[in-house]
C-alpha cells in the first residue's frame, strides 16, 4: 500500500461511497488495481487506438493550453 501511494498508483473513493464524516481530513486511499500478468488486448483495438493517437495528442493539447474553456468546465 505504501509503494502505491509513493508512486501514484493509488485512488481516493469519491464521496458517493465515503462520506465526509467518515474521511473528515479527505485521506482515505485505496490501490488501484494492477497485475503482474499480461493481459490479452485485440490487435485491431490496439491499432484503432495508434489510428487515432495524433488526433488525440492535438485534441489534449488543445484542451490543456485553453485555460479559460478549462476552467468553466470544471467548475461547472
């Protein structure tokens, strides 16, 4: 649990499922869900998403350097 947490490999439950009485300070975490076995992945959704990863790349980028859409979007 501690070398999750060190290395970002852990998630906080969101406050549907804990409530603020019983996590006051907001520090709950749980591991997030990995394994050390290699899992089977289709090699055509493999290479749908190499297809589309330029696009993606641009769309990320874009969204990032617009701070002022980002921001509304959050807080809405």
């Amino acid at each position: 649990m501690d070398w999750s947490i060190a290395h970002g490999l852990a998630v906080k439950p969101p406050s549907s499922f804990v409530s603020a009485s019983q996590d006051p300070l907001g520090v709950l975490a749980t591991p997030a869900p990995v394994t050390l076995f290699p899992s089977l992945f289709p090699q055509r959704c493999f290479k749908e998403a190499l297809a589309i990863q330029e696009s993606y790349n641009e769309l990320y980028s874009a969204i990032a350097r617009d701070e002022d859409w980002l921001k509304s979007i959050v807080e809405e």
